[in-house]
C-alpha cells in the first residue's frame, strides 16, 4: 500500500516538473528571444530555445549533484552561478518587458512631450515678427468691416458706405482694387472668395512681409513641425493600450526623436535665444535598452531605485531553486540504474 502510494507522489511529482519547466522555459526563452530581436526572428527564436535549454540542463545538473554527490558543493556553486546569469537575464528581460515597458515608455513619451512643447514655445516667442503681425491685424481687422457690409442682410452689395471700407482697407493695402459685384446679391459669396484670394496674394508681395519672410517661414515651420511631433506621441500614447508591439513602439519614438533633434539644430542655426534651454536630444537611453542584450545589465542598474526590479531579481533566484527542488524530488524518486541517492541523514555519516 506504501509503495502505491509512492508511486502516485512519484507521478505527482514528474506532472508538476513538468508544468513548472514549461513556465520555465517561457520566461527565459521570451526573455532572451527579446534580447536578440534585432538579429532577425529566426535568430531569436533559436537562440530563446536554445539559452532556455542551456538552463533547464544547468537545473538538472545541479538537482544531479545534490541528490547524488552532496558533499560537491562547489560544482553546484560553479552550476547555479552560470543558470544565475542566464536564467536571470533572461527572466527579468521578460518581467520588464511585459509589465514594465509601458511605464518606461510612458515615461519617455511624457519627457518626449515636454521638449517638444518647449522647442515650440521658445522658438514661437524668440522668432519675433511682431511689426508684421500688427501689419496683418489692422488688415484682417479692415477686412472684417468690408465683409460685413457686403454681407450685409439689409443691403447687400458694394453700397456707399462699402465703399468707405474698401478706401479704409486701401490705406493700409493701397494695391486692393475694388471688384465689380454686378449688383446681384447671390454672387456675394463669390465676390468674397474672389476679395480673400486678392489679399492673400498682396500680402506675399507686400513690403512688411517681405521683410520679415524668412522669419515667418521659420516659425510656420518650427509650429507645423512641434505639432507634427505632438500628434505622433500622442498617436504612440494610445498605442500602448496593445496597439503597437514593443519594437514599433521603440521605432516611433527613436524617429519622434530624430526629428526633435534636427528642428533643434534648425533654430540653434539661425542663433535663437534661448534655444540652450531646451535639450540637444531626447533621452532615449531607456527606450532603447529594452531587449537590448548590450545594455540589459546598464538598464537594470539604472532601475534599483524602483522596488519592482529586486521582486523580478527575487522571482528570478525563486524560479531557479523552485526547477532544481522539482529536478531533485523526482529524480530521487527514480534514480539511475546502479546508482543510489543520498539522503540527508547519511550524507552526514559519510
């Protein structure tokens, strides 16, 4: 009856190593599939497989001396350190990436945010237009008027008191020329139109502008430019929620960071003021050491202020004992032919 027993706890056993090497195998070969993912996915792939086998050997390994040679502590030593650095990269690798590249990248996207946000600000406020900009508000405000008499419901048309607009709107625009409306109130919308193309096409030939044009250009530019850039973060933001895979995410953000650095390089050209305040580039370092084997070990060591890193580390060491305890029981349950386990209690007689 005992040895039926046994035998079902034997079986017990084995199921349970089972499940728990697939667990095993998992994580390590996620961890380090994405470690390598730049090489190519065929290059991945083999060499996750391959460092989670590596890993469940050094297991079996170290479960074999402890169960059959107690005494050689320091081949178990030398076993565990290299399963250590290989279990380990691999299991915090694959902790990070699923449950906290979101706040990394977060974080980025929020730094990415703020640079560009001041880069607009500081080049808005230093690229100064402001004789033009008045310019073009006495003419916008004139304009106003025109319209609105011409728009006018009760009168419609070029009437007297339109004609006084359009000589007010003359005294700051002396090249507007008035249009022939015909007298038909239903051709104001394209008599207006027709008014808003003939401004538009003065003020790019008009002596203020002119003045002041590569300025304008610039500031179009660093405006349209900043927005572009806000929108793509924001675009990422919403990615996050599963949209974009861990690598497109990096990949947007590296370019949201090129860009950044080259409109930076524009303004600091022209010798903007101010421009010193705002960073040369983007901090990407974070970013890009996710899955990257080359700055893995850097990265964790940026990140031991953060609790979560000593609980991967802690999961890490747990995982290890937990696969080699699971080796151990079983195979003192079914040891080789000719070969005998040892038990605690006679090790300390030998």
């Amino acid at each position: 009856m005992a040895r039926k027993e046994a035998g079902r706890g034997d079986l017990a056993a084995t199921l349970a190593l089972g499940g728990i090497l697939v667990i095993f195998a998992f994580v390590v070969g996620r961890g380090w599939h994405t470690l390598v993912n730049n090489h190519g996915a065929a290059v991945s792939l083999t060499v996750g497989v391959m460092m989670a086998l590596i890993a469940i050997f050094l297991c079996y390994a170290i479960a074999a001396e402890r169960v059959y040679h107690p005494k050689s502590k320091r081949t178990q030593l030398a076993y565990f350190f290299v399963l250590f650095n290989i279990s380990a990269l691999g299991a915090i690798n694959a902790m990070f990436l699923m449950f906290q590249s979101s706040n990394v990248f977060r974080e980025e996207i929020e730094r990415s945010n703020q640079a560009i946000v001041a880069i607009r600000d500081i080049g808005v406020q230093a690229i100064s237009t402001s004789e033009y900009d008045r310019y073009r508000s006495e003419v916008s405000e004139r304009w106003r008027n025109l319209r609105a008499e011409i728009e006018n419901p009760q009168l419609c048309g070029q009437g007297p008191m339109a004609a006084r607009r359009i000589a007010e709107l003359q005294a700051v625009l002396p090249s507007f020329r008035p249009l022939a409306a015909g007298g038909k109130c239903d051709r104001i919308p394209e008599l207006i139109s027709s008014y808003e193309k003939q401004l538009a096409d003065l003020e790019k030939v008009s002596p203020q502008y002119q003045a002041v044009r590569k300025k304008i250009d610039l500031k179009s530019h660093v405006l349209s430019e900043s927005d572009a850039l806000l929108e793509d973060v924001g675009e990422i933001r919403k990615g996050l929620n599963g949209l974009l895979t861990v690598n497109t995410v990096k990949a947007r953000l590296f370019d949201v960071s090129e860009r950044y650095s080259l409109l930076r390089q524009e303004l600091a050209s022209t010798g903007v003021t101010g421009i010193d305040k705002v960073p040369v580039t983007i901090d990407m370092r974070a970013v890009s050491a996710l899955g990257d084997i080359g700055q893995v070990v850097p990265f964790i060591i940026s990140r031991l202020s953060d609790l979560s890193t000593y609980i991967y580390l802690l999961i890490a060491i747990v995982l290890d004992v937990t696969v080699i305890a699971a080796f151990s029981r079983v195979l003192r349950a079914t040891p080789p032919a000719g070969i005998r386990p040892v038990n605690a209690a006679s090790a300390r007689k030998l």
